[in-house]
C-alpha cells in the first residue's frame, strides 16, 4: 500500500471533501496500524472490514496528529465556541484532552482548562475521583469512540452530578455511522438523549471519501462501502 498522502482539502469527484487535518490523521493512522483493514469481529458479532485501535496512538507524532484533528474540529463544528473546559473520561481520554489542550493553546492562541476523572477516588492527597480543573462551566468531552453507550453516559453523569457543570458536546476519534440493534447509532441516540452535539474527527463517510481520493485500495473501499450498506445509517 503505498503512503503517499492525498492533496490538502482532498475531494473526490463527486464534491465531497476532507480538511487537512483529517487526512493526515487517517494518513497516520494508517501508517502506524491504528487503522487496519481486513476482517474483524466486533463485539456485536459483525465483521468489520476496517478496525480502529485507539490504544495504539502512543506516540508523539501520533499524539500530535490526533491532537491537531480534534482542535480543528472543535473550532469549525457544530460544538458551541464559548465553552471552558475539556474532560477526559478515564482512560483514554485523558491523554486526548490533555494534548488538545496543549494543541488549542500553541496553534490557535485558546486557553482552556482540562480536567478527568479517575475510576476509583483516592482516599489521601488532593483525594476524590477528579484531577485538574475544577468541573465547573461549560464542558466539552473529549473521549476515543462511543460504541455502546456505556462510558459516555457515566461520563455525562459526572458533570451532571456537579451543580456547576454544563455538558455542551462532544468530540470523539471515531464514529462508525453504523446502527445498533435498532435504526438509530449510538451517537444519534446520544445526541437525541442529552441534547447536545456529537462530532468526530473520523466518521465512516470521511473514510470512503479518503479512500476514493487515494486511490489503489479498490478491494478495500469496496467492502467498505458494502458495510456500510448494510449496516450504515443515514449521515
């Protein structure tokens, strides 16, 4: 497979379009085996043809990359602009939210707070289940990808229990777009849920595009975009 990177913005022929960040992103990912393509069982008992290993990006490039895509998105998507801090559930989130951070403050001159939670609260030093910020103001929640549902709702369900915390979305590595046991996914019920907006860096529709644009995984795109007709949802 060769890892030549597709031009800036890439667009296919059809219109539809990435930003830069998100390429080179998949780009990384792709390099680095976050992404992999082929066939994977998922806990629901589908076979995927693509996988995404989110426990893979341990490095500072990595990092870096992944950082830049989630500071772009949260500056130009549907997530209000007036927000003040960055949560980080426990465990992946936490370097998520800490780099973008980092990322929002050296490349667009935001400052903002980050805070996460750990899973069992200490009973010496600074004590409790949070490190950083205090959980106060308007929260956005940084997290690697909502599958079930599980873990974003316990998130959600510690800055609700603080009376001085306001959930105004969310922003994840990865939306499959696929449905559940339903007609809706799981970002879809989220959102309906709790009234606030859900992106993503990567979404499945962001995939196909990459790919049609790359060119030379034909086999890949195809069983891609049979999934998807499978099991997609509406975009």
């Amino acid at each position: 497979m060769s890892s030549a990177v597709p031009s800036a913005a890439a667009s296919t022929s059809s219109g539809a379009s990435l930003d830069p960040e998100k390429v080179a992103f998949i780009q990384a990912a792709i390099d680095h085996g976050v992404l992999l393509f082929g066939e994977f069982t998922l806990k629901s008992g589908r076979v995927s043809p693509y996988f995404f290993n989110a426990g893979l990006l341990y490095t500072g490039s990595l990092l870096s990359t992944a950082a830049q895509a989630f500071a772009k998105t949260l500056v130009s998507s549907r997530v209000p602009k007036e927000w003040d801090v960055l949560f980080g559930p426990a465990y992946k989130g936490i370097p998520l939210a800490a780099v973008t951070a980092m990322t929002l403050h050296k490349d667009y001159g935001i400052e903002r707070n980050y805070t996460y939670n750990r899973k069992e609260a200490k009973d010496h030093g600074e004590g409790g289940t949070l490190v950083g910020a205090p959980l106060k103001g308007r929260i956005v929640i940084i997290d690697d990808v909502l599958t079930r549902g599980t873990a974003i709702r316990e998130a959600i369900a510690i800055i609700r229990a603080s009376p001085e915390a306001e959930l105004v979305g969310v922003v994840q590595l990865v939306d499959r777009q696929e449905r559940g046991t339903g007609t809706k996914s799981t970002v879809q019920e989220v959102e309906e849920e709790f009234g606030v907006p859900i992106e993503a860096i990567l979404r499945l529709e962001d995939l196909v595009t990459y790919m049609e644009t790359k060119g030379g995984m034909d086999k890949e795109l195809a069983a891609v975009r049979k999934y998807r007709q499978e099991y997609g949802i509406q975009a």
